[in-house]
C-alpha cells in the first residue's frame, strides 16, 4: 500500500508499516516523517511539543525520527465525521450471531463506501478513539470485518429466517409428540416460523429442500405440513 494523498491517519501509517516487509522498496523512517499529508494540528502536544501547530510539526521532523511523537495521531484535515447507526457484533460468524447495536463515525456515510474506499470507522465524533475488532452492518444481511483500524473482509447472509425444528414424521399427532434432535432450516415467510404457502429449505442458500412430512418449531406448539420442494401446505397449534 502507499500512503493516502489526503486526509492522513495513524490507521494509514500503521498500515503501511506493518505491510513494509512486502513493499519494494521499503517504506522508510524518514519518508513517512517528511511526508506531505502529515498535518501538525493532529500531533499531540504531549507527545509531539511544540507551541503551535508549525512548531509540533518541525518538532516531528526532527532527527532522530520518534515514533512516539506520532502517538494518538489522527487528524482528518477539513473534514467532518457521518454517524452511522448499524449492528455489531464479536461473533465469527455475523449470520447467526447475536446482535447489538451501536454508532459509529466516519468519512464515509456508509459502511460500503467506508469499505471500498477503506475509510476507518470510529467511536467518537472526532476520529480520536478507532471502533473495535468486530463485524458491523447497517444494510440488512450485508456485514464488514474491522480489525485493527482495518478492513478486512464483508460477506452477504441469506436473507431466509433460521427456526428450530423437529421432524419428518407421518402425522401431526406424532410431531407434537417429539423432542429435541432438533435442526436448523430455513423459511421465506415474513414471520418468526413458517405459514401455510412458505418455502422451507434445509440451508441458508435456499438450495436444498427438506423430506415431505410433519415437522414442528423447537420450544413452540407449532405443527407445520411440508410437502414436495419445501412448500409449507398447512400448519396449525398442537394440543
């Protein structure tokens, strides 16, 4: 990777750092220290002293280079961080996990422009804190990876419901009858479990359908009649 021509942040050089063994050359000390992006109003007095922000900035500059003098760098020049409001979650697998929600900040009005243009997501309005390791969304089966203050990965989810059940078994009195050795599969409907003219398949791509018979919803009272290619025919409540 190279450096951005604008809008430069400590995600960015962490990054071209920690990818420098593959750049040819590599990325040097003192080529990211004079580079032109580098703003002093983002250097932290603390670290980097200076009265003003030209002084912080020579002060940076200055042989020997310091790393140090760059810590909580994280100026976004003449810009002004969008909310965006999404789902998070810790979970490897963001399709069946639990959810949360949360806010986070960024260049980008969207998790999909943030992504392609690998802008980083924040916990604050300011762009000081970076968001934390975790799959986030704000379009519905759509998730992105942010690890580190980076992009790593997205990936699409089924937009089919996952239920619990139990079954095939010839007759609605025998499901009502059953227990555990339950499955996931996954329905079309707009509800919680299925109804009579939904479509049942037995993985989340909705390419494989389950046996015809009576099956019925894990932990509920629920009877539901499949048929040939996954079609729900009838449904009803035990006793």
């Amino acid at each position: 990777m190279s450096l951005p021509t604008s809008n430069l942040k400590l995600t960015d050089i962490a990054g071209v750092f920690d990818e420098s063994q593959q750049m040819t050359p590599p990325y040097e000390m003192e080529q990211l220290f004079l580079h032109s992006q580098i703003n002093g109003q983002g250097l932290d007095p603390v670290y980097c002293p200076g009265a003003d922000a030209t002084a912080r900035l020579a002060n940076l500059r200055t042989t020997p280079y310091n790393m140090g003098k760059l810590r909580a760098y994280n100026h976004v020049a003449g810009s002004s961080l969008n909310a965006i409001n999404c789902s998070v979650t810790t979970s490897s697998d963001p399709c069946t996990a639990m959810l949360s929600t949360t806010t986070v900040y960024c260049l980008s009005s969207s998790l999909n422009d943030a992504y392609s243009s690998s802008n980083p997501i924040y916990t604050d309005s300011s762009g000081l804190n970076v968001a934390a390791n975790a799959w986030y969304s704000d379009v519905a089966n759509r998730w992105y990876s942010f690890e580190s203050g980076f992009w790593r990965n997205d990936t699409s989810c089924s937009s089919l419901t996952a239920v619990l059940v139990s079954g095939p078994v010839r007759s609605a009195f025998e499901v009502c009858a059953l227990s555990g050795k339950a499955l996931y599969y996954y329905h079309d409907g707009s509800n919680q479990v299925p109804v009579a003219g939904d479509m049942v398949y037995t993985n989340q791509q909705g390419s494989s359908t389950p046996d015809p018979g009576y099956y019925k919803v894990d932990s509920m009272t629920d009877w539901h009649q499949i048929g040939s290619g996954g079609l729900v025919t009838q449904n009803g409540k035990c006793p």
